[in-house]
C-alpha cells in the first residue's frame, strides 16, 4: 500500500527542488564548474537551502562547500550552531569552512548598531572565501518573507526608490535561490525530510524592528487585510529592482559625459549637475532634471565609497544647495566625505585619503580633467632654504610635499637676454637672505609687474580661480619676508629686472 503521506512529500520536494532550479537558471546565478559556497547558520531557511543545492548540483554542475559564521552573540548555543553545522558537512561528505568574530565587541569598537555590525562582517567572511579562491560565488537563504520584511522595515525607517528594490537575487558574487520561496514551505520541506534544524532564539526577540515586522505586524495584514501581502510587497521590490537598473546604466552615462576624475576627488560643473539633460524648461522636463541631478549626486558618491549607504535626502539636498545657491569655498559633509563648491564645479572627495582600489570601473566610467589633472592638490606646508648658484648655474628644490621640483637658474642679463627671457625673471642683485621656497599664506601680498597696486595674494588667487583647497600647498618665493615669486602670475614689480640689471634668476618648475 502506497504512504500517501509520503508521496505527497516527496512531490512537494521536486516541485520545490524545480522551482528553485528555474529562479537560478532563469537569474544566471551559476555556472557549470562553480565551486558554490552556501552560507549556513543551522536554521531552517539555510540548511533548506543547501539541502535543495545538494538535490540539484548535477543539474547544475556545480560544487558545494558549507560556509559558517559564529558571531559568538549567544555563548554556548553560538558554539553549538557551530559544531552541528561542522557535523552536517562531515555527514555528507562537503567541505566545511568557518569564521567567527566577537561581533559585539567590533560593534562597539566601531560603533555600529549589533544587526549592521553581523551583516557587515558576515560577508565579509563570505567575502575572504572568495578571495581566497575557496568558492566563486555564495549562496545565502534569504526567503520570499525576508524579501517583505525588507520592504516594510525600509518603507517605516524612510526610504527612496531605490531603497524599495531591497534584496537582489543576484549582488556582486553573492546569490539568493530562495526570494521567490515562503519561509513556512522550506519548514515542510525540512520535516518532509525528517531533517532537523537550529533555531535561534534571538529572531523571536520583539524589540528589534525586523523581529516585530515577522511576528506581530505582516501576521495581522496578511489575516486581516490582505492574504497575498509578501507577494504583493516581493513584486513592488522587483519593479523597482526594474527602474534602477535603467536609473544606473542611465546615470553611468551622464557621469561619463559630464564628471571628471582628478587624483581621489570626483567633480562636475555647477550647470552640468542642475541640468543634466540637453533640454531643460517646464514640467514635466523640470522634474525629470530634478530627479537625475539627484541621482547623479549619489552616483558621484557610489563612485567614490562604492555605495550610497548613510546618505539621506538631507545630504543630496545639501550638495545641490552648494550647486544652486552657494559661493566658492562653501563645502558641506556626507558620509565619509566632502563636497566642495570650487568656483563653477562641485567637488566630492573622502575625509580621508582612499585606501586600497577604487571602486571596479571608475576609471572606465569617468571622464578625465585635462591639463588640472597634472596638479595634484596637496594639503601639506613646506619651507625649504635656497641658496643660488653662481652664474649659469642653476639651484634645485626639491618640494614632494606638491609633487614638484623647482629649478632657479641664474643668467647673465644680456640683451639678448632681455629678448628672450619671459616674464618671470627676477634680478638677482636684489634678492637677499633669507631667501625661502615655501607655501602660500594667509596675509601673503604683493604688487605684480604690471599691477598699480599691491594686493593679497588671496585675490590674485582668487582671480585666477585657484580653488581654495589648492592654495594651502601653493609656491611662492621670499626675499627677505617679501614675497617675490608665485606659480601663475608675474614677478613682483620691485624685483623684476631694470635697465641696470646684470643678473638675473629664471625659475622652472617641473614635475618630480
């Protein structure tokens, strides 16, 4: 006599094995030869997952390693999640990697909240394993269910568009076979299986906002006012999944067009950011410029972090004001950067130097600055002693501070050399010790040959639209407290050659 039980099982099992066989066929999530990493924590959702993988990795051709990580949160049951999961992989003969990290303790350290903290460093043990060439890609078991409370939890906490699209099916080498799967389905699966599971006590744990969203809120809608919610909340995230990946091929190519890349800052022109279209004018065109210039603002950003975490609405509104409205010098902060008015540009750049490579494609995706590319701004005071040499000699400074090095040579001020000497030419007979290569100043003044008055060197700065993050590392020459010499404008008048002079002194900069 047949079990039908038991049939009914089984059935359920292939319907279940097919349907997650077709979202990973139809998302390209893998492919013949992956060395599969599966993130498993020893509860019901991951160990489902990796059964299903195990039922479909010929289909597939794909190898399967279990992946651990202990978060050592819950003291003996974290050990205990560890061991049965180590356990699993010895039974079926897989290969077992694991990690773990005092997730509390770096929370507090680095002063993230306890969820972000895990998820952070989580993947970045799923991360290593790559890196390390143990796996290509890593499943993780992230369910139809996950995928609603995503969407509620950023809908109540305030979110854009873009925070609507929620959990990616496929993200970097990271996949999830299960979006399209109810958490309750993977349960039958695993007692169909006879196959026991962990539970971790701290889900049940209302205080946190996640936790509250599964057992108190999508509960009640999905009794009392809608039964089909997590489908209807999994679509939305899929349609605005949709959106962005136009909004990003969309805003790739208006940063090609329009931003440039110089050393670790990223810019774009005042109008080029508040119209970014060739057309402009009325609604409904008037917000459509709007609404690119906003996402231009973040993709500046993701450029330069990789991502837009931690930036708010405030933030991006605060970059267009320094567009629209403000004058050259105002900046304002965001997330682990600045953003600069610098005369007719925008300038976004880290709080602190980049370390490590830049984000994958941004050279590719960045238009270049022309010839201010070549001067790399610098931060950094300098003082260096000259003595000059003797006639048709020349004197080097070296000043890597800026990245450059100045060389003073000292000619014989013939006729013809009062034809072909260009303007920058100092008579060396007024010059006296001390004689200083150093940076700019506040309070620096001086008259320029050809000026009637002395001015600060500010202005003139100012003038030649300088940006202000340029002049702290700008060179100038003193003779004796006077400034005599700046890079881009003419020597002073009181020290530029006479009738009289016999000596002169022609400073060449170069690049160290």
């Amino acid at each position: 006599m047949v079990d039908e039980r038991r049939l009914g099982d089984s059935t359920m099992q292939m319907d279940l094995a097919q349907r997650v066989f077709r979202a990973i066929a139809e998302q390209r999530m893998v492919r013949p030869g992956d060395r599969l990493g599966v993130g498993v924590s020893g509860g019901a959702d991951s160990l489902a997952l990796l059964l299903l993988l195990e039922q479909l990795r010929g289909r597939l051709g794909i190898r399967l390693t279990i992946l651990h990580f202990n978060h050592q949160l819950r003291g003996a049951e974290s050990e205990a999640d560890e061991r049965f999961v180590a356990e699993l992989a010895a039974e079926r003969g897989m290969d077992f990697l694991a990690g773990r990290e005092d997730v509390a303790r770096a929370a507090r350290a680095r002063k993230w909240n306890l969820e972000d903290a895990a998820r952070r460093l989580r993947y970045a043990f799923f991360s290593s394993a790559v890196r390390m060439a143990r796996v290509t890609r890593i499943a993780v078991a992230h369910t139809a269910d996950d995928q609603a409370e995503t969407v509620l939890a950023r809908l109540v906490r305030g979110t854009g568009p873009a925070g609507l699209a929620a959990i990616y099916p496929v993200k970097g080498h990271v996949v999830r076979p299960l979006l399209g799967v109810r958490r309750a389905e993977l349960r039958e699966f695993l007692e169909g299986l006879r196959q026991p599971w962990r539970e971790d006590a701290s889900n049940l744990d209302t205080a946190r906002l996640r936790a509250r969203l599964r057992h108190r809120i999508l509960p009640v809608i999905e009794r009392e006012l809608q039964p089909a919610i997590v489908a209807h909340l999994g679509r939305l995230a899929r349609m605005a999944r949709d959106d962005e990946a136009f909004w990003e091929v969309f805003v790739a190519e208006r940063l090609t067009a329009l931003a440039c890349r110089e050393g670790g800052r990223l810019g774009i022109r005042c109008a080029d950011l508040l119209a970014p279209l060739p057309w402009a004018g009325g609604e409904p065109r008037g917000a459509a410029q709007l609404a690119l210039t906003r996402r231009l603002v973040r993709g500046l950003v993701t450029n330069l972090r990789g991502d837009c975490r931690q930036l708010t609405a405030r933030h991006v509104e605060q970059v267009l004001h320094l567009a629209a409205e403000s004058s050259s010098g105002h900046r304002t902060e965001l997330p682990g950067l600045v953003a600069e008015r610098s005369f007719d540009w925008i300038w976004l750049e880290p709080v602190r130097p980049v370390k490590g490579p830049e984000p994958a494609g941004a050279e590719e995706t960045l238009g270049e600055c022309g010839a201010s590319k070549s001067m790399e701004p610098s931060t950094h005071e300098f003082t260096h002693v000259v003595e000059l040499g003797r006639l048709r000699g020349a004197t080097m400074v070296a000043v890597p501070e800026i990245k450059r090095r100045f060389r003073l040579k000292v000619i014989d001020w013939s006729g013809a050399a009062r034809d072909t000497t260009q303007q920058g030419a100092l008579d060396r007979d007024l010059l006296h010790s001390p004689l200083l290569f150093r940076n700019w100043r506040p309070g620096d003044s001086f008259r320029p040959q050809g000026r009637r008055h002395t001015h600060k060197l500010k202005q003139f700065l100012r003038e030649a639209r300088i940006a202000v993050r340029d002049r702290t590392g700008w060179p100038v020459l003193t003779s004796a407290g006077s400034v005599v010499w700046t890079r881009g404008l003419p020597v002073a008048a009181a020290f530029a050659p006479r009738r009289a002079t016999r000596t002169g002194v022609v400073i060449v900069e170069e690049e160290m």
